[in-house]
C-alpha cells in the first residue's frame, strides 16, 4: 500500500527547504560574522580618530 501524505504539510515542508535555500545562497553571498562586522567598524572608527588626530587647528 502507498504511504499516506498530507497535501498540506508536504507543501509546508517544500516551501521552508526553498526558503531554507536561498537563505543559505543570501548568506554566503552577503553574510558576514558579527565579529567581522564589529573589527570592520572598529577599523574605520581607528582610521578616523587617527586622521582627525593629524588635522592642523587653525
């Protein structure tokens, strides 16, 4: 005998793989660590300290 399938569960299960997919796809492409992002901003937060640090008063 067939194995019985609920139609809408299926359809449920379908649905979260796609979803689960291209959330993978988006990730790779624009993902980055929260520690990444933190020393990125680190980084440019230290490069405008230093460069206001050089400016000459006038």
């Amino acid at each position: 005998m067939a194995e019985i399938v609920n139609l809408r569960q299926a359809k449920k299960q379908a649905a979260r793989k796609a979803a689960r997919v291209n959330a993978d796809v988006n990730a790779a492409k624009f993902g980055r660590t929260k520690a990444e992002r933190e020393l990125e901003k680190a980084q440019a937060e230290k490069v405008k300290r230093d460069l206001d640090g050089h400016r000459r008063e006038t």
